[in-house]
C-alpha cells in the first residue's frame, strides 16, 4: 500500500468504531483504544486510530462516513465515554475536517456535536478485544450493533466497501 495517513475517531463503542473503518478499501490498518486530546477533552475516550492511503479513500470521505455510523448529533449523557470526534495529527487536517462538518451538517437534520480535536495520546484496548466483529460476527454485541452499522455502510457508502477483507 502507498505511504499512509493518519486520523482518530471517536463516537461510539470503539468495537463499532474498529469495525467500520476495517471494512473499507484504502484503509492499511485500526488501532482500537482510547484517545485523549487538550483543554477539556484530556480525559481518555473511547476511539480509533485509522491508517489510510488517501490514494484510494479521502480524509472528507472517512469523515462522512464516521457521522453516518454513531450518533454525531447526540449529546447523551455517555459523551466523555464515547467522545464524538475527529482527532487531527497536523493543521491541515484539523482544517480539511473543519470544513468537511461544516459541508457536512446539511445530511444531518440535528446540529452535528462532533469536535475536530488535536490528538495527543492514546491507549491500546487489551489486546482482546482487537478485532473484536472479525474474530466472531456471530457474537451477540456483533448481531445487535456492529453488524446494522455495516449494513448501513454497505447501502449508503457501498463503493468504499472493501470485500476482499
């Protein structure tokens, strides 16, 4: 795979998260974890580290797609658990994202809550966890949440689907 970038994702459950980005092409490889960021959002949330070649998927478009697949217009009462947000490792980044929600809030008819946040540390999940939808699709948690998100992202962003993986 070409050089690849790298962007951080928190919303919901980071098995959910974990599984959505690992079903799509360009993607090289998810870190599955909690991310913390500066000023109020330093406590760890959590999230997912993507690796992607933006030869083959977009920053706006691994955007889009994250807003599609957790509640990015819910301030529930779980929201320093499951932080709604695109973490940036440069400027430019945290500028293209800014630009992307703000492009993006016309698909949402709720004001998206999703933050563009500079990354600034992150912790693995134990290690059992890694992989959690690939290692048993058939587990109830799978059934019940991960698999209607895939679904959702085989209807609405089917040429991004990588079914090779």
């Amino acid at each position: 795979m070409a050089k690849t970038s790298e962007i951080a994702f928190g919303g919901g459950c980071h098995w959910c998260t974990e599984a959505v980005f690992q079903a799509l092409k360009g993607v090289a490889y998810v870190k599955q974890g909690f991310v913390a960021s500066a000023g109020e959002a330093n406590t760890f949330s959590e999230a997912v580290i993507v690796a992607y070649s933006n030869t083959k998927i977009n920053l706006e478009d691994l955007i889009l797609i994250h807003l599609h697949t957790h509640n990015a217009t819910s301030s529930h009462s779980m929201r320093k658990k499951y932080r709604s947000a695109i973490y940036t490792f440069n400027v430019a980044d945290a500028d293209r994202a800014t630009k992307a929600l703000q492009r993006f809030q016309i698909h949402f008819e709720a004001k998206l809550i999703t933050k563009v946040l500079p990354f600034v540390a992150f912790k693995s999940s134990d290690p059992m966890f890694h992989n959690y939808y690939l290692r048993d699709k058939e587990k109830p948690f799978c059934q019940l949440y991960i698999a209607p998100k895939l679904k959702l992202l085989q209807e609405k962003f089917k040429n991004f689907v990588d079914h090779s993986k």
